[in-house]
C-alpha cells in the first residue's frame, strides 16, 4: 500500500485471522535495515508469530533519496529535512 499522508512510503500487513473475528489485536512494526531486503520477506517472516500471537505484522519501506539525493538512513535519525519519520510511521499506523 501507498501512504495516504504521504505516498512516497509504502507498507505491507500481515492480518491475523481473528481480526476477522473481531478481536483486537496487538501490532508489531517490522522495518528493513539499510539495504531494503524485501519487505514482503519481513511480513511474510513475522506471520506465523503474528498468527499465533494474535498480532497484526506492519512493514513500513523508507526508500532511498526520498528527498532527491540519494541518501540511505535519513529514517535512522528520525527526521531528514522537513520529514518526520516518527510521524509518517504513525501515519501509517491510523490507516
């Protein structure tokens, strides 16, 4: 999915099923390290913790040179330039 605050970042779930069965579950933000392995291997990694824990699996990607320069950790500091990553992560979350 595309951030709908910011569409330069994009996420993947994993839903475990008893929210289909209304139960609230916990969450667990899973983010990539500095060369982006695949976030779709993270999510997929985390699922059978997030099915047996009744927890719901957040991948957030923070792309490279989201500001043009090619620059690769600004999300490890958690602001680059006028973004708040802690923000954005947020963000995502009430989505």
């Amino acid at each position: 999915f595309a951030s709908k605050s910011d569409p330069r970042f994009h996420y993947c779930l994993y839903v475990p099923p008893a929210v289909g069965e209304g139960a609230q579950v916990d969450l667990l933000v899973a983010v990539h390290g500095t060369g982006r392995t695949s976030f779709l291997g993270f999510r997929d990694a985390f699922a059978e913790f997030g099915r047996w824990n009744d927890c719901a699996i957040l991948c957030p990607v923070f792309p490279m040179g989201v500001l043009g320069d090619d620059a690769r950790s600004g999300y490890k500091y958690m602001i680059e330039d006028d973004i708040r990553y802690d923000q954005v992560l947020l963000a995502i979350v009430e989505e």
